[in-house]
C-alpha cells in the first residue's frame, strides 16, 4: 500500500479518536450486502459485499470415500483463489501465499477440532453409506475485489453458501455385501437442506496503534501491527482463532480482545441471519 | 530399480490404532494432564550451517539449521530491513504412516509467524536469513517443538532476537486440558490451542485456537500454556549458556 | 599481553591464507604428509553409528562420519507382487539432502548430488546381494514386503555416499520383518497379538507367522572415498577438501574383499592403475575397520532390546 506519511497519520488519528476515515467508529461494521445462488451449477452458492470488499462463495457436493480413521463422516475442504482482478499485486503466483493463508485460517475456524467436536458442519449428516461412500464438500472462495477484512466476508459468504446448499437424496441399495461398491440412486429433484445454525461466525479485529478495529479496510490493515481473527457460535463458544502479523500481543490485551469479539458476534450473527434470509426470499420470488 | 518402484501402489498394513486413555488422570505415557514430556535441547547440531539445534520431546525429533544472514535471491527487490525465510519438512519415516516427505506450506508459513515478530529484521538489510527445519519423527506438537527449536538455532547463529521464542499447545478433552500432547492425543483431541510467545517480554506472538472453547477455558488453556512456555524458556536459556561455556 | 595479540595476528593471516589460497594452503599441508585437521593422509575420520535413533520407523539408523552425518530409516508397506517374479517383495532406496544439511542446498533448488548417490547407491545395494527378495514375501502372487529405505543427510561434511552407504547397510541389518497375516479380504494385518487364532485357521498364511523375524544378509558392501590430487592420495576427504580438489575415486568391497563398484567420476586428476590399486588396498583395510564398528553398533541394538 502506497500511503504517504500523512495519510498514514491521518488513519492512525482517527482510529485512535474513534472516527475512522469513512465515519464509522472502531466497532462498526460496513454494511453487509448478500446474494445467494449466484452460481446455478454449485449445489450452494453466495455473494458478499462489504464496502468494495467483494468475494464469492461456492459449495460443490461430490460422492467421496470416508477416510480410515472417521469412516461414518463425510468430509469438507476449503479452498481460496485471490483473483488477480482483485489486487494487482495478487497477479501470476503472487496471490498464492494469501490464498494458502485465508484456506488455512478459513478451515481453522469453521470446520472444528480432530474429533469433530466445535465443527460449523455435521459431517456425520454427510454419510451415505458407512465405510464406504459419503458426501465430499468442496467450499471454494473467490476474492474479487479486496478492501480488507476478507476473513470475515470469506467467513459470512461460505455461511450464506452453505445455507443455500441442496444435497442431493440419495438411495442406497440395501443387500450389497462388504466387498462390493454399494449401488446407490441420486435423485435429481429432492434435495435436503444443510443444517448451517452452527456455522460459526468469524470476527478480525485488527490492532492499530494502541486500538483495535473490526471490519478494517486495505488502507487500515496496512497500519496493523498484529490482527486476530476469532470465529464464535452462537452459544458463544470460541471455534477457532488465529493471528497475524508479527508483532507480539499481551495476553491480557487477547482476552479482552476475546470478549470484545465475542460480544460483537452475537449482533453480527443477527444481522447476517436476517439478511441470508432476505436474500433467499429474493432468490426464491425470483 | 527406483523408477519401478514408483508406478507400485502399496499401503501399509493395518495396525491398530491406539486410543489414549486418561484412567485416574494419568495418561497413556504416565504423564499428568499438565505435565510436560522431558525435553531434550543442544545447539550446534549442524556443522555446515550458521547456527542449529536440536531438540527431542518424547519421541517428536526435530533439527534446525539456520544460514545467514546471506544475499537475498536475485529476484527479490531491495529492502532496508533483512528478510527471514522458513521452510518446514518430514522425512518419509517420521509418521506413522509413510509420508511424501515434501515441504509442509502450513508450517512453514506458520513458522515464519511465529518467528518474524521476535528477529530485529533490521539488524541485517538487503540479507535473508533461512530457517530450515526437518521434523526426523514425529510423535506429537511438532509445530511448537519446531518453533522453539529454531529460535534457539537462531540464538546458536547469533542473529539478533527481542526474547528467545518459546512454544506450547495444549489438547481438549471435555472437560480436560492435555499440555504437549502426543500424537495419538492429537488425532482424537476435541479442541487445541497454540501459544508462541516471548516469556521475559510476555508477548504472545502467534495464538491458534481450533474447536470449540468456551471463554474461560481459553483463559485457562492461555495460562497453563504460557506458565509452561516461560518454563521451556529457561531450559532454553540453560542450554545456550551451556554452550557457550563449553566453548571456552 | 603484546605476545598473546602477535599470537592473534599470527592465527588470522592463517585464515586468511586458507580462504585467498586455498589449494596452496591444502597443498603446503600435504607436502608435510598432514591435513589441516591435524590427520595423516590416509586415515579416515573418527566413525561411529547410532543404533535405532527412531523407534516410529520399521528400522533407522544414524552414522557420523567426522562431521558428515546421515539419518536412515525404512518403512515396510505391502504390495502385490508383479507377474514376472510373484514371490519376491522390492526396495526402494532415495537419497535425501534437506535443505538443514547444507548452505547449499535450498527448498525447490535440491542437491545435484542428491540423484547421482542415489542411483549409486541403489546399484551397490542390489549388485552386493545384500537382501535376499524372495525373503520379503507374504504369499506368493498376493503379497510382498515393500522396503522403503530413505537416507537423509542432516550434515553434509564430504564422503557422503559412504556415510549413507554405511547408514544404508545398518538399518537394513537391524531390520525386523513384523508377524503379519492376509485377512479375508486378501488385505494384509497385522498378526501380533492375535496371532495364534489365525495362522490355525489361515492355510494360506505363508511366510507368516507369530514372531518379528530377521532378514538373511548376503555379504554387505562397504565403501571408502578417496581424493586425488597431485601425486598424494587423501581418504576419507572433507567438503572443503572435496571443493578445491575435485577428483574423487570410490571403491566398494565386501565382507570377503570381492569389488563391487568402483567409481570415478571425472574430475582433473587421472588415476593410475598403481593409484587404483592403492585406492583398494586403503579400501580393503578400511573395511575391516567399519565392519567392526557395524558389529558394535548391532550387539549394542540387541542389547537395548533384550
């Protein structure tokens, strides 16, 4: 971020006087605008915008074999491309290590401990037949354009996808023996629902100066020393947390980052859930 | 012979997995819930490099070489402050399971995290320093060993640090918190949690939390990590002391 | 005071000399007969091996020789065995230099030596007969033991491919082949344990049974590096010796002196058939030397077992 002194000056003042270069306080979020079934092939799809951070997320249900050790689950994994549209700098490989960042952070936050315990999904409502065949989720992300805080727009957008998401019924053919592949029948025009209450919701606030901010812009998170990003349910239970940028954080300062977060997502699951639910009205009239 | 083998699928054969139990709050290598595996650090492992270190805890085996400060790659543009360069790797035979031994990305870039905050980058412009490190077993909490182990090969290399660096993560059980787990403890834990700190400042400089936690938990969770974490600080500072008294 | 800073003055020139001139600094040293490090010409570095350093993998080792060390381990998998040879298993052997092992190296820009011991290795292992294959199967046409037997530099320091060969050689001989069964779906499993039950009902359960058992070893290869440079002929060379003076001669014997490779890459120095038959003379004594340690290392492993 090419910023001059001065504009680096003023970012910082306003963020220390709590009024930010676009008139929000520290806690205020922009506002939040979402689309759903944007793509039609994905099984689930969904647009957010926040300010002219824009992103894009998709859900494609595919057959899959369980893993070994968890043969009664389906699996999910997630996947963030940086489109070079969105930065010039994320232009050739330069948006892979960003990319590899947000998957990582992304699957930390949703998708809950090795046991399965905290996970936003039920992974066992994506089994099929035991040992043998489930559904695989493949959670794609898509940054089109970014003006910062695109955990959290990557966060609410893959919320609003998997809440759009239809999986297919399936039959299974009973009678099949332990060897063989089980014969299974995919309906084409009943789909279920995925339960995504339990999505959690994910929460950055970046640290500027003495002070944190939510919902930061490029021009804010370039003046961050250190941002931490927490991902809450609605119990208010913490699902996943990450750091990043290096400076060192006092412990005292992250907890009480943690019940400011924890907090601030109580209101944003509301305000998401209302306007998720606007969205699918939209789609549905449409 | 070696290409042949190649194009051979194989797998291994099944062995069962062992569960941990936790009976009378022991757990399966006789450890208490908040109790540390024995810890095992010596600098100098590497001859060839700048600095290194190795370190051992329990069965997670880990060796960290670090090169530099040296010239950046052509292609990188100038800077005023130095640059740090991490990569993580398994060899073939340090999982249960047979490995491909490739650069592990998540770790490396999480090394580099972990690390970044504590250098004094400015002590060496236009320089990069490389911080390798290659995990010869793995048998649980590699992540923390690997970043405490590389500060200490950092400190071993002379390079210019805040704090030494210090690393430790804890497993959810329910309702129990199981520091320094094992592998087996890993693969069926509910929830964990990472602190990478620097103890004499206490600042925490990289914090991952996955599962889910309830808030005083996490502040539990916090305290017994870096309780544990500025104790590994002063093994590590004993280790470098050590050193450099057997050097004169 | 002022003798201790002439002293100072005296040692730094030294280093100075050593990295200006580096082959005029070797070669004033090798006129006396000495190496910088204080060895005569054909002594080799002080050797020792680690028995079993890691106790996840099937079998490991860990050789030092002077500085150069290397860390092998091997991991048994199963495979179906191919239609031209059914009741023999197969090894693998790749050679690694990590990035830790040099400054050298670096991730994405691997070792050129790295392939070249490697393949070399691989030709010593399979020529010497040191594994017998047909000793690796389960069951004829179903199963077999795929040995996969990976070598990592952790400090590369010269005469790395007879640090890996040795490092090599000692894990396959404390190699222990786990008790396995194939289980009704042809799959193998492990048979530790519930052994009994299932070899009494199996008739097919071939080369398995209820004890870990060890490989019959054919003779094992040894190898000594030789540096060549001028009329001298230095052993065991270190990597500096090794960048000023490129030309190297490897020689590999067995147990009971038959040649099994001899190696000579290029380099400026020809060698001579009296310098090729020093080379094995030095060889042939070395050998007698590292199977002496090789045997140390293996009662010592069977002590820690027992």
């Amino acid at each position: 971020m090419g910023l001059s002194l001065g504009e680096k000056n003023y970012i910082k003042g306003g963020i220390a006087d709590d009024l930010r270069c676009d008139g929000r306080r520290r806690l205020d979020y922009r506002s939040i605008a979402i689309d759903t079934g944007v793509i039609p092939q994905a099984n689930g799809s969904a647009r957010v915008r926040m300010g002219s951070t824009d992103v894009i997320a998709s859900v494609k249900a595919e057959l899959g074999k369980p893993s070994s050790y968890r043969h009664d689950c389906g699996k999910v994994s997630i996947f963030v491309d940086c489109s070079p549209t969105a930065a010039p700098m994320f232009e050739g490989r330069g948006g892979d290590e960003l990319s590899t960042e947000l998957s990582v952070a992304l699957e930390r936050c949703l998708l809950g401990g090795k046991s399965g315990s905290g996970a936003g999904i039920d992974l066992s409502s994506l089994k099929i037949v035991e040992g043998k065949m489930c559904w695989d989720l493949y959670i794609d992300g898509l940054v089109i354009s970014s003006d910062g805080n695109l955990l959290d727009a990557l966060g609410i957008a893959i919320k609003a996808a998997l809440s759009n998401t239809g999986i297919p019924k399936v039959e299974a053919m009973p009678g099949t023996s332990a060897e063989e592949e089980p014969e299974i029948d995919i309906s084409d025009d009943e789909f279920t629902r995925l339960d995504s209450s339990k999505v959690p919701i994910i929460v950055t606030l970046t640290k500027v100066g003495r002070h944190y901010v939510v919902d930061a812009t490029i021009e804010e998170e370039s003046q961050m020393s250190s941002a931490v990003s927490m991902s809450v349910n609605r119990q208010g239970d913490v699902c996943g947390l990450t750091k990043r940028g290096g400076a060192g954080l006092d412990p005292s300062i992250i907890i009480d980052m943690v019940s400011v977060a924890k907090h601030l997502s109580q209101q944003l699951i509301a305000t998401v859930d209302s306007e998720i639910y606007a969205a699918e009205a939209r789609e549905s009239s449409a | 012979m070696a290409s042949k083998s190649g194009t051979i699928s194989t797998y291994s054969p099944l062995f069962s997995r062992k569960n941990p139990n936790f009976t009378n709050g022991v757990r399966s290598d006789g450890r208490h819930f908040h109790e540390c595996r024995l810890a095992f650090l010596r600098t100098g492992a590497v001859n060839a490099a700048s600095g290194s270190a190795y370190a051992e805890f329990g069965n997670t085996k880990v060796i960290v070489s670090v090169f530099g400060p040296r010239e950046s790659k052509k292609a990188m543009m100038y800077s005023d402050t130095g640059r740090l360069n991490c990569s993580v790797s398994f060899t073939t035979f340090s999982t249960p399971i047979r490995g491909q031994g490739s650069e592990h990305k998540e770790f490396s870039s999480m090394l580099h995290k972990a690390l970044e905050g504590a250098i004094m980058l400015e002590t060496f412009p236009k320089t990069t320093v490389d911080v390798f490190a290659l995990v010869l077993e793995s048998g649980g909490s590699e992540l923390p060993v690997i970043i405490s182990c590389a500060s200490l090969a950092l400190a071993d290399a002379g390079i210019a640090m805040f704090d030494l660096v210090t690393s430790v993560s804890v497993s959810c059980f329910k309702d129990d918190l199981v520091i320094d787990p094992v592998f087996e403890e890993e693969s069926c834990q509910d929830g964990s949690l990472m602190i990478v700190c620097m103890p004499l400042r206490n600042e925490v400089t990289q914090l991952t939390v996955t599962g889910e936690w309830s808030t005083p938990k996490v502040h539990e969770a916090m305290d017994l990590c870096l309780g544990a974490c500025s104790k590994l600080g002063d093994i590590m500072r004993l280790c470098l002391k050590e050193a450099a008294s057997t050097l004169q | 005071m002022e003798g201790k800073s002439e002293e100072l003055e005296g040692e730094m020139e030294v280093e100075a000399y050593r990295r200006l001139f580096p082959l005029q600094f070797y070669e004033r040293h090798l006129s006396d007969s000495v190496r910088p490090d204080a060895r005569p010409l054909n002594k080799a570095r002080p050797t020792s091996i680690v028995p079993a350093p890691l106790p996840s993998a099937d079998a490991s080792a860990m050789v030092k020789i002077g500085n150069t060390t290397m860390l092998s381990g091997i991991k048994l998998e199963i495979m179906f065995p191919s239609s031209d040879s059914p009741d023999e298993g197969c090894i693998a052997i790749d050679f690694h230099m990590p990035p830790i092992c040099s400054p050298m190296v670096r991730p994405g820009r691997p070792a050129e030596a790295a392939p070249v011991i490697s393949q070399q290795l691989n030709n010593v292992i399979m020529s010497s007969k040191l594994i017998d294959l047909k000793e690796l199967s389960i069951a004829s046409g179903k199963a077999a033991w795929m040995v996969y037997l990976e070598i990592y530099c952790l400090d590369a320091d010269g005469a790395l491919f007879d640090a890996a060969l040795l490092s090599a050689v000692a894990a396959i001989a404390h190699l222990e082949i786990p008790p396995v069964c194939l289980n009704e779906e042809g799959r193998v499993v492990s048979s530790q344990g519930q052994a009994e039950t299932n070899t009494d009902n199996n008739g097919n359960t071939n080369n398995s049974n209820t004890e870990k058992r060890k490989l019959t070893l054919g003779s094992i290869p040894f190898s000594l590096t030789c540096l060549l440079h001028k009329q001298y002929l230095l052993v065991d060379p270190t990597d500096e010796e090794e960048s000023i003076m490129p030309s190297l001669l490897t020689v590999v014997l067995d147990t009971s002196g038959h040649l099994i490779s001899l190696y000579k890459p290029g380099g400026p120095v020809l060698a001579y058939t009296s310098t090729t038959k020093n080379c094995v003379a030095l060889a042939t004594r070395r050998v007698k030397e590292l199977e002496k340690i090789l045997k140390e290392a293996l009662s010592e492993m069977d002590v820690i077992e027992n």
